[in-house]
C-alpha cells in the first residue's frame, strides 16, 4: 500500500450518526463528509449546506460551496 493511501485511511474515522427518521447508523467518513452532516443536520435535514444563511455558525466557512459562489462573497467583501 502507498503512503497517500495510508494517509487518506487515516483520517477516516468511524462515527454513530443520527439519522432523517430519527434512528442512528455507523458510518464511516472524513472531514467534508462530517461538515456536510453537520450542516444538514442543522438545517433541519430539508435544506442545502450549499444554502446557508448562519455566517456567525463556526463551519460557515468549510460548507459546500460552489467556486462561483465563493468568488461571489470574496467580491462582495471587498
């Protein structure tokens, strides 16, 4: 096995999760899979990370977001 291999396993981690139905299941996954679940889970398991609308929630800034988007708030900052 190669070094990106191990290192990309490593930071894999295996979590119990709630669920859209309330139930719980073992998954596993890394970091932009977790911020995804997080947001999700957040925004009532209805909305889109991409759709945010909370800039003062601490993974505001790691959501998924489009480049499109990302060039649209950095214009609209300066």
């Amino acid at each position: 096995m190669n070094d990106t291999k191990k290192a990309k396993r490593s930071t894999m981690r295996e979590n119990t999760i709630r669920t859209r139905d309330g139930g719980t299941k073992a998954i596993r996954y890394g970091r932009r899979q977790a911020i995804a679940l997080m947001c999700t889970e957040c925004l009532g398991w209805e909305g889109d990370p991409k759709e945010c609308t909370s800039p003062m929630c601490p993974l505001y800034p790691f959501r998924s977001r489009t480049m499109a988007s990302q060039r649209a708030e950095e214009e609209e900052t300066k």
